[in-house]
C-alpha cells in the first residue's frame, strides 16, 4: 500500500471531536444499546433513592400545616390628611408589600410574646431527630464559634433565644396571595396540630397588632409634626399682623371702620364727582347747541325738552296753532286777502316773534348753566390733580403694605387648614382602624401535610432515574474503549476481523511421570492451545478470517506476520500462538517467533525449560535448528526467546541485519512466519524493524484499550499502519456484546449462527489422528 493510500485512508478517520457541537441526528440504536447496558445502574440507582425515600417517609417526623385566611380591605375610609401620609392604593406592590410585613421579625415577635414561646418546650424540642441532627450539625460546621469565648451574659443569652425562636417561626411559616385578590393565606406548620393552629391564629392577630400600632405611631408622628407646624404658623401669622400696624403707624396710614383708607376713599369719592361734572357740562353744551341752532334756523314748529316745559311758550304756540287753523278755514271760504285772514296771518307772525324771544331768553339760561358746569368740572379736575399728585408720592408704601397684607392672609389661611387636620389626627389617634380582618381561623388539622408519601416517592423515583441516568452517561462516556466494529472502521480506518471471546485462564498442572520432550513445547494453559482443542470453535473461526486478511493482501511470496498490540497484557501472545497453530492445523509449515525480549511472556507459556533461543541466533552462538520447539499436534515450530538478563540494546537487535536475515531465510523455507513482536504503546522496537514484516494483525482488548490511544499509535507509526491487514478484538464477552450497537453488532446474533460452532472437541477426535486441513 502507497504512502498516498495510507494518507487518504486516515484522512477518512472522522475527528475526535465534533467541532460545532451539534449533533443533527439521534441515534435511537444506539440510543437503545446504551440503555440495556446500563440499565443496572440505573435500577440500582433508581431502587436506592426509592428505598432512602422510603425510609425518610418512616422516620420523619409528622408535620401539621393550619392555615387560616386574611382579607385586606381595599375600601378607603380615612381622612386626606391619614391617606396623605401613609396609604396607597392596594394594587399588587402594595399586597405584597403586606406579605412582608406578616413575615417580618416584628410580627414573629409579637406571636413569640402572644404564646411565650420561649418557655414552650413543646416548641423549642419539637423538631425530631432530623431536627436534632441539622442542629448538631450547624453547631459543628460553625468554626466561627470555635474562637469565640462561651461566657455570655443573661441578656445576650435572652437575645440569642429571642432570635433563634424568629427564625424558627420564619422558617415554618409561609405567606400566599390567593390569586389576583386581597385575601392572604397564613399557613404554621410544625409536628405539633394545636401548636400550628395557635400559631396561626397568633400570627393574624399580631399582623392586627402591629397594624394598630404603626398606625398609632404613624398618627402620633403626623400630630406631633401638626402641632410644631401650628405652634410656628400662630407666630408667623402674629407676626405679620403685628408688621402691618407698626407700617401703617410709621407712614401715617389711616382706615375707615371697613377697613379703607382715608386718601383711597378720597380719591373714590372725587372720581364719582368728577364723572357727574363731565356729564352735566356735556349735557349743557347738548341743551345750548340744540336751541341755538333752532333760533338760527327760524323754525318754530322744532321742539325742546325745556320749551315744552315753558309755560309762555306752550301758550304762544298753542294761540299760534289756533290762529293757523283759523287763517287756512277763512282762506278757503273768503279767499286769502280777506282782512280777517290778513288780521290772523299778523297775529300769527307776531306769536312767532314772542316765541323766539323767549327762546333767546331760554338760550341765554343754558349759556349760564353750561359756565356754571364748566366752572364746577375744572374745580373738581384741580382737586383730583392735587390729590393724584399727593397719592403718587404714596404708592411705594401701599405697594409694600399690600405684600404685607397678603403675607398676613397666607397665615392666616395656613393656620386654619393645619389646625382643621390636627384635629382630624387627634381624632385619629384616640380611634385608630385596621384594613385587615379575618375571615377564616385556622382549625385542627385531620391529617399531617408532611411527609407526603405519594410526593416523596414519586420525586424519590424522578432523582433516582436523574441519578442513574447521569452515572449511566457518566459510565458511557468514560466507556473509551473499542466495543463495535463501526469504532474500529470511525476511529481508525482498519479493517475489523472479528472477535475473540474471553478464555477461562487456568494452568493444568503436569503428572507425576510426564517427562518432556526437550524439543516439544511445554503449554500448561489451555487458552494456549485452544485451537487445537476445539477447531471449530468460533475462536477458531475469527483467526481463520485473519489467515484470509493475510493471504489476501500477500497473494505470493513470503508471508512475515507481526502480531502486535498496544499495551501489554492485550492478549498478543495468545491470538499469536493460537493463529500459528490453527494455520499448521492446515498444512502448512509455521514458524512462529517470539520476539519480545523485554517481556517474552510466549516463551514462559510455551518453553519455560529452555535456556537459549532467538537472542542466541541472532548473536549466532547457536544455530536456528538446535533451538526450535515442536508442538507435535500441529506439527507447529517455535523459537523461544530467553532473556537471562535485561537487554539494553533490544531495538538495536531486533532492528539488526541478522533478524532481517533470519527472517528471509525463514519466509523461505516456511509457508507462514508468525512474530509476536512487544507492544507499540511503551517501547519502540517494533518501528524499526517494520521494513522486514509484510503483514500486521493489529489485536487489542474489548473494552480496555483507549481508542484515542490506537489512533494516536497508529498515526505515529505509519508503516505499520500501511501493512496492518486489520483488528481483532480479544477477550470479548458475548453477553455484554449483545449489548452494544443494539441490533447491530455481529455479537448481537452470535446466538443465532452460534450452532456453526463447535465449542468442544479436541484435535485428537481428528480422523485417524492425522491432520486435517480445515
């Protein structure tokens, strides 16, 4: 194989590890496998919860929970000035906000007062043995009081209990909302039913307590506060009256009983006069314009108020309307020229003439009047500019008196409204409500709420399935060892050759008058020679698939296997020995070599009574025929290797021109040369000398061998890997293998085809004892 083939065929091994960390497919086989295999462990796992479950809901001491329930009245009734300080509208901030307050330390310690729960020995060593324990417990992991001096004093032993009985009420006591209402549900529970009903009830009654009390304390504060304000404001407000008289003294500033000054009633009163003088000058001018443009224009048929007021003129004109009528009646019976109509026309012009006259007269009246109004109106104006001229020098004063006023009235009104709410917070005070009551007390508990067996056992069985399910992945991720022929083919490209199942050993001790054969091998184990006891074993059948691997790849020419492993202890010299017999078995001439000097535990299992072997030929002290073992049943060849001492050169020799040598000669002159060469994982002497070998059976063991650490072998020895023909798994156990790769695994129906096999029988049923090429 190239070193290009041997490139790509690694290239083909997938990743370590899946670098996106998502995996697109579930392996339900898999999946599967994995759960039959462990499914011990979480039955196991899974029955120990149970069982601790079961044994917690027998020794745990009955709880009792009372509860009763606690409505908040959403209905505000109280005074603006109480609402003002401290209420708030019961939305969800505001109940829960009272959740707290029943679960505070002041309520805890109104109960522990209520039922003086510090002489209740019921109370204080009610808690039972887990109770006890925890106790122990907390007092042994708290090394802060192992540095503190014991002495106390009788108070500090009083607060330590005081504190110790809080925090066993708060532990044990639990507060709910009832959905989206105003109702709260306080629930005690302790082992004791009577002693969780009085203290539940205890407790709405010191949650009623304490309300009272810092509403009391809320008032009081607010009165207090009230009545500093109204002590403060008095003196304000009598302050800024007493400011008001001492200006109005020091500027000479004089009221009327109402409360106006002199100098604005003045100015008042000239303003009305003033506006009455412009209104009668405007009305004489009005009256003289009238008449007189009625005595320029000559008309006498135009009428005034003051004419038809005028007696002399209402005369004339009423002689003058007669003697008209009179004058037209005559005209028209004795023609205008008539003396009569002529005497009434004279009279007429003579009425008209006295009319105007008197006119005149009345014009010369309203000439009088319209100087007396005008005099009267520029009198008044000269007064008010006087007095205007005296109140502008004024106006800065009034302007601060006015703010002074002002100051005086904010007082006042101040005063009034605080004195109106400290009487309304006195009030209060000698009356304080509660929103909260209660509308159901806690009663006697028929059955404890703790322990609840079904809960206990059903959460038993969740932990315990939680439990084993982690130890199983646990297990299965620790489980890196090769267990599938997928794994051979994803974590190192090889080709899987099949199984080995896992071999009783056991020595079998020689008889008394058994006298070995010098030239014979000596195998006290059966797993050495189990070939050749059962030939039809499946054991048989997997090393046969090796002979095929091998004689695939090398279809003429020599035939040098290496028989390696990683580690020690992989079952190498086993599969090597085992293979060299079963190929004999057929006819052909084996050798099989071992060549681990540094360990060759073949040569301790085959030839414990030898004393020279491949060391010896190699230094050519001795020759290879002197030193060959015969097994006479299969007629296989074997050369020992026999260490007297550690060699320190055992790469330099294997890797000589001597070891290249003898093997030549022996692919020669045998069909097969077997080596069971050191393992690849601790020692390097395999790698040089991997240019002498034609084929390599690669075994590890199910189960043990890292995969990782194959790779990682395999990777640095590239050689070896080009002419490994493929894996063999060694001491597999078919019970457990059926486990893995559910429904896939050759393992999996190793039942189904197991009657192939023959697990007994040994070489010499053979037929007339001769070999028979299987």
């Amino acid at each position: 194989m190239s070193d290009r083939a041997v490139d790509n065929r690694l290239e083909t091994i997938p990743p370590k590890e899946n670098p996106t960390g998502v995996q697109t497919t579930i392996d339900v086989v898999g999946l599967i496998a994995a759960l039959r295999r462990q499914k011990m462990v979480v039955v196991i796992a899974t029955c120990s919860v149970l069982l601790l479950g079961a044994v917690y809901c027998v020794s745990a001491v009955p709880r009792y929970t009372a509860t009763n329930e606690i409505i908040i009245d959403s209905h505000k009734n109280l005074s603006d000035l109480t609402a003002s300080l401290a209420d708030a509208t019961l939305d969800t901030a505001a109940i829960d906000s009272q959740v707290e307050v029943i679960k505070s330390d002041n309520v805890a310690a109104l109960v522990s007062q209520e039922l003086q729960l510090d002489q209740n020995e019921l109370f204080l060593n009610g808690g039972g043995l887990l109770s006890a324990v925890r106790s122990t417990f907390s007092r042994i992991v708290n090394f802060g009081s192992w540095f503190v001096s014991p002495s106390v004093n009788e108070e500090e032993r009083r607060q330590a209990v005081r504190e110790a009985i809080i925090a066993k009420l708060e532990s044990n006591l639990e507060v709910k909302r009832v959905a989206r209402t105003y109702i709260l549900t306080v629930s005690y529970t302790s082992p004791n039913p009577k002693l969780s009903v009085d203290i539940a009830n205890a407790y709405a009654d010191a949650y009623f307590t304490d309300q009272l009390n810092a509403r009391y304390e809320q008032v009081k504060r607010a009165s207090g506060w009230l009545r500093d304000r109204l002590t403060e404001l008095k003196s304000s407000s009598i302050q800024a009256d007493m400011a008001i008289q001492q200006f109005k003294a020091k500027h000479g500033l004089v009221s009327s009983g109402d409360g106006k000054f002199i100098g604005d009633q003045q100015v008042t009163e000239l303003t009305s006069q003033l506006s009455a003088a412009h209104d009668q000058t405007a009305n004489a001018e009005a009256r003289l314009k009238q008449i007189t443009d009625i005595i320029q224009s000559g008309r006498t048929d135009v009428a005034v108020t003051d004419q038809l007021g005028s007696a002399v003129i209402n005369d004339l004109r009423t002689k003058y309307l007669k003697a008209a009528k009179t004058a037209q009646e005559l005209t028209s019976k004795l023609g205008p020229t008539h003396y009569q109509v002529v005497s009434l026309h004279k009279d007429m012009d003579e009425y008209q003439r006295l009319i105007f006259v008197e006119l005149k007269r009345i014009a010369m009246t309203y000439t009088s009047d319209l100087e007396v109004a005008r005099t009267r109106e520029k009198t008044l104006n000269d007064s008010m500019n006087t007095l205007a001229g005296e109140q502008t020098s004024s106006n800065e004063v009034m302007v601060q008196l006015r703010q002074l006023i002002r100051e005086s009235d904010s007082y006042q009104n101040l005063y009034t409204t605080f004195l109106q709410r400290y009487q309304d917070a006195l009030q209060q005070q000698s009356f304080p409500t509660t929103e909260a009551r209660t509308i159901t007390s806690a009663t006697l508990p028929s059955k404890p709420s703790w322990p609840n067996i079904p809960f206990v056992m059903v959460w038993s069985c969740l932990v315990g399935l939680m439990l084993g399910g982690g130890l199983a992945a646990w297990r299965e991720y620790n489980d890196q060892g090769f267990r599938t022929p997928d794994q051979v083919r994803e974590s190192t490209g090889l080709h899987f050759i099949g199984m080995l199942e896992k071999l009783p050993s056991k020595k079998n001790e020689p008889e008394q008058s058994e006298s070995p054969d010098a030239r014979h091998v000596l195998i006290r184990e059966p797993i050495m020679r189990h070939v050749l006891e059962m030939p039809l074993s499946g054991f048989a059948e997997t090393l046969r698939s090796a002979k095929v691997e091998v004689d695939l790849q090398i279809n003429a020419g020599r035939k040098v296997i290496g028989i390696v492993s990683v580690m020690p202890g992989e079952g190498k010299t086993t599969t090597a020995k085992n293979l060299a017999s079963l190929i004999a078995l057929q006819g052909a001439r084996v050798l099989l070599i071992d060549a681990d000097f540094r360990n060759p535990g073949m040569t301790r299992r085959m030839a414990p009574h030898v004393t020279a072997g491949l060391i010896e030929v190699l230094r050519r002290e001795r020759p290879l025929e002197e030193l060959l073992l015969r097994e006479p049943e299969s007629g296989l060849l074997f050369l020992p290797s026999v260490t007297k001492k550690r060699i320190l050169d055992s790469q330099v020799l294997l890797a000589s021109n001597e070891m290249e040598k003898l093997l030549e000669e022996a692919a020669a002159n045998f069909d097969y040369v077997i080596v069971d060469l050191p393992p690849l994982g601790p020692v390097i002497d395999v790698r040089g000398i991997s240019r002498f070998f034609n084929a390599f059976v690669f075994v590890v063991e199910w189960g043990t061998t890292p995969r990782r650490v194959v790779r990682r072998v395999l990777e640095e020895n590239r050689d070896i890997y080009e002419k490994t023909v493929g894996l063999i798994f060694n001491s597999v156990i078919s019970a457990r293998m059926k486990k893995y790769n559910y429904g896939e695994s050759r393992g999996y129906y190793y039942g189904k085809y197991a009657y192939y096999y023959t697990d007994s029988g040994t070489g010499k049923e053979r037929a007339g004892g001769k070999k028979t090429r299987l």
